[in-house]
C-alpha cells in the first residue's frame, strides 16, 4: 500500500491481484449480480488508489479494503430504488430434484434471494462474518457501527433469515 | 482437517477468529463432512446453511479492467489538476535530475542579472552626477552658474537639472 501511496501502478496491481476476490465477494453477496458486483469492486479499488495519498496504515489493509467495498455497497443500494416485495419468491419446494447439483443450484438461488429480501445493513452484516468470517471489531470497522451495533444487526438478520432456509436445515438432518 | 479439529475451530469460525488460512481449510471440511456440519447446525443453523454455498469466483480479467480504469483516471486527474508535488512523486529519477538542474541554471542566472543591475556604489554616483553637471553647464551654457555658493538658489536650479539630490554644501 505505500508503493500506490507514492503512485507506483505496479503496486497498485499487486494489491488488485491479492485482493480482488474478497472485494468481488462482498459486493456479489450483496447484489446477487455478477454485473453489478463487477463494477461496485472495481469502483472500491479506484476509491483505494484515489484514496491512497491520505492513506495511513491503522489496521490491515483487508480490513481497510472491507470498509470501503461496505460503504461502496451501502451507497448504492441507497441511491437505487428498492425493490419491494410484499412475499418472498418461492424458491424451494418439497419435491425432488434430478440431482445433487441441481439441488446446490436451487439451495445458492434461494439463498441469495433471501439475502436480497433483507435490508441492505442486515445483508451486509450476514455477508461480512458468515461469509467473509469476520469478527464483530472487524464488522464494526468496516460498517461503521459500534461492536454492540453490529452484533444487533447480526441478531435481527438471523431471526430474519431463519424461517426463510429452515427447509435447508430440515434436508440437512 | 480432520473432524476433533474441525469441531474444535467451530466457536472460533462462528465468532469471526479464525484466521483466514484455518478457516478456509474448515469451511472445505465442513462442505464434506456430513458430522461436523450437523455440529455446527446445532450451534448456529444458519451458518450451517449458508457455509455450503459457493461464490462464483472473480471475473476473467478483472485486474486488467480496474488497472485500465486506474490509468485512464490517472490521466485525467493530471490533465485537470496539475500538482507540483503530485508530479514529483510520479516522476522517474532522470526527471528529478532533470529538474533539479532547471532549477540550479535558473537561480545561477538570476544571480548573475541581479549581480549585473546592482545599485551603483556612493563613489561612482557622485562621479556621474558630476559628469551631469558639467555636461548640463556646457550644453545649456550655464557656465555662469559653475560658481554659484551651495544652498543658492542658482545651485537648487542645477541640482533639479542634474538630478542630484540637495544642493551643494
């Protein structure tokens, strides 16, 4: 990070290179669009190399580039007009599939189809620590959001989601 | 990983501990291992669901489109706002060598005008001024005049024609 804070692109690449897959996770999980998720990293990347002459190096640079994919994905969802929906699609049903990959396509469908159904700062509270595995601090961090904050989010995204993947669980047993 | 540690790192996956090499190595695990991930699914049932799920990895060619979009800003950036300083981060070290010996001809130049156009000494002022009123007295055939006392009237008027400051003491 202290060779693009002194403009070097070379280094620049690096860091796009050893970071790209978890800006590019955070703001799929987020969308659900390959699209969408493509340009909201790229533009975090290009906020990071704007960003860099300011840059002093408080904590690790993945918690960093965390905080500023979130406040990326936040602002857009903002600026979007939210889609509302009174019912949730139907995404599973009892009935048997062709095959065991078949059935983790459905399970991934339904599970983004959840996740888009909550609040943008639940959302971005699952994505952060049930996919990335960030801590509570680290959540804070990049959220924005005091420790206590987080850890309500996390609890009302839970209660959110549960009823909705309880059939996944039922499969599970 | 096998099942004990498995088991063992799950409070510290749920709680976002883990580091990321442990935890990559726990999430594999735990897609293959029926046991653990029904461990887990009694702990938190919905990390249970959701650790099963696979990310599309990262599009073909992403870092070559974020660093074509870094370079193009980049341009721009320098074509609107030209900085000083900015410049001299960016630069190669010919430039800086470059610039900095601009910089060493241009202030050896100013020197040397400066030192060219430097007010004149008290010696060679009282000797143009001299040379003035003798050029002055011969040209306006002031003669008469030459002899006049300092503080005369007759010598205001010569000190006006040849710029001296005060009359003649």
């Amino acid at each position: 990070m202290l060779g693009v804070r002194d403009g070097d692109l070379f280094a620049f690449e690096q860091l796009v290179l050893r970071h790209q897959a978890e800006a590019w996770r955070v703001a799929y999980r987020f969308t659900g669009d390959a699209a969408e998720a493509e340009d909201l990293a790229q533009q975090a990347f290009l906020k990071v190399l704007d960003a860099a002459p300011r840059y002093t190096a408080t904590a690790a640079f993945r918690t960093y580039l965390y905080q500023v994919v979130t406040r990326r994905c936040l602002d857009h969802r903002r600026k979007k007009r939210p889609v509302l929906m009174e019912v949730l699609p139907e995404c599973a049903t009892d009935a048997p599939t062709p095959g065991e990959e078949a059935d983790a396509v459905e399970r991934d469908q339904c599970i983004q189809s959840a996740l888009a159904a909550l609040p943008a700062d639940y959302r971005m509270a699952v994505v952060l620590r049930y996919f990335e595995g960030l801590s509570a601090a680290e959540m804070a961090v990049a959220m924005g959001r005091s420790v206590k904050a987080v850890e309500r989010l996390l609890a009302r995204a839970r209660d959110a989601l549960a009823p909705r993947l309880e059939l996944f669980r039922g499969k599970m047993r | 990983m096998d099942c004990p540690t498995a088991q063992t790192n799950l409070s510290a996956y749920l709680r976002g501990d883990l580091p990321l090499d442990q935890r990559s190595a726990l999430v594999a695990h735990l897609r293959g291992c029926r046991i653990c991930l029904v461990r887990l699914a009694a702990v938190d049932p919905l990390a249970s669901v959701l650790v099963q799920t696979e990310t599309p990895p990262v599009p073909s060619g992403f870092e070559r489109r974020v660093l074509a979009a870094a370079r193009s800003r980049r341009s721009q950036v320098v074509a609107v706002a030209w900085s000083p300083l900015r410049w001299w981060r960016m630069a190669s070290a010919p430039m800086h060598a470059a610039a900095a010996a601009v910089l060493v001809v241009g202030l050896a130049a100013g020197l040397a005008l400066g030192w060219a156009a430097r007010p004149a000494t008290r010696q060679a002022q009282e000797d143009s001024q001299a040379m003035a009123l003798t050029t002055a007295l011969a040209a306006y055939n002031l003669d008469y005049l030459g002899d006049a006392p300092g503080g005369s009237l007759a010598d205001s008027y010569l000190a006006l024609l040849t710029n001296r400051k005060g009359g003649r003491q």
